[in-house]
C-alpha cells in the first residue's frame, strides 16, 4: 500500500473518530435545562459571564440559542438551490450558536468582542447575545427581561424591530411566544436544580 493511501486511510479513521463527541455538537436532552447544563458545564459559566456583564437573565439566553441553533455551535442556515438541484449558496450568513449574521458579528468584533471572537466558541456567543440585547434595550427600549419582544428584535434586527415588520410575520410571532415559553420552563427546571 502506498503512503498516500496510508495517509488517506489515518485521516479517514481520525475523521470518523472525531464526528459528533465534540460542543458542535447539540446536548442530549434539549427539552431539560439542567441536564444541557449538567452535560456541558461550559456553558453555565459562559451563561453567568454574559448575565453578570449584561443582565440577560440566562433562560432567555438559552431559550434564543435553542431556536437559533438547538446548541449546536457550527450551525450554519440550509443551501438554496436554483431549480430544485443548483446549489447557490446559503439562506443567510447566519452561524454559530447565535446563529449571528456576518455584518452584525463584525459589528460586535469591533465594538466589543475583539477580532478574535468567533461565533462557533459559546463564551463568545453568549457575550454577543448580551451585547446585542443590551443595544436593544438602548435602542427600542424593550427591556432586558422581555424574552418575546427581544427574541423579535433580534430575529428581525432593531430597525426591523422598530419599523414593526414582525407584525406582518404571523410564524415568527408565533416562534417569539414559543421562545418566551422556553424561557419560562428553562427558568422554572434551573430554580428547581439550583443552576440560578
């Protein structure tokens, strides 16, 4: 056997090993607050940080993550396709946990996160959650803990938000209500568990 298929064959082996075990990949128990926290420790601490320095309460967090990303830290929006078969790129920018558009993450780098800030790392996503809520509260006035009028205005950006262009979005007013319910039952579980 030569030493490229040697190689080729390590590599494949290596790539097999490694698919699924990692943070990219979504906790076990979505449904249970405590048992995605228990399982990623990493994320309470990344949680607390980003509520000490904002104040957004950490089930409104984990609730936004849950419907932009279901944890899942490489999370990228699906391809379009042009006559049902043509790849032509994806639905938006939208990556990582945040599920942050490119624009607003740059946005973010500079303002705050630093230039090495990446959307795929929960620390760093966690801390942009904040930052843009924060920006909310200052912009729209929609206070911190409004876990629905947040969840819209991150969803349709403050402009967005202000201008009102949710209301012609019956799903995604729909979506918001599901998300202050999730945030609701996340708060309730992590009381009862002791995690806040």
């Amino acid at each position: 056997m030569s030493s490229f298929f040697r190689a080729m064959a390590c590599l494949l082996l290596l790539a097999s090993c490694s698919g699924g075990t990692g943070y990219n990949s979504a906790p076990r128990n979505l449904d249970d607050a405590c048992s995605i926290l228990s399982e990623r420790p990493t994320y309470l601490r990344a949680f607390r940080a980003a509520e000490r320095k904002y104040g957004v309460p950490i089930p409104s967090m984990m609730a936004i993550i849950y419907q932009e990303s279901k944890f899942i830290g490489d999370n990228r929006t699906p391809h379009r396709y042009a006559l049902g078969v043509i790849p032509v790129g994806r639905q938006s920018s939208a990556f990582g946990y945040s599920q942050a558009l490119d624009g607003t993450w740059e946005e973010y780098q500079q303002l705050e996160g630093g230039r090495g800030a990446r959307r795929d790392d929960i620390y760093d996503a966690t801390d942009f959650m904040g930052w843009y809520m924060e920006q909310t509260v200052e912009e729209t006035g929609v206070p911190i803990t409004d876990t629905r009028n947040q969840y819209l205005a991150y969803h349709d950006g403050r402009t967005g938000f202000l201008r009102g262009t949710w209301r012609s979005k019956s799903w995604l007013v729909r979506i918001s209500g599901e998300v202050e319910a999730r945030a609701l039952m996340y708060d309730q579980q992590l009381r009862a568990c002791r995690k806040i």
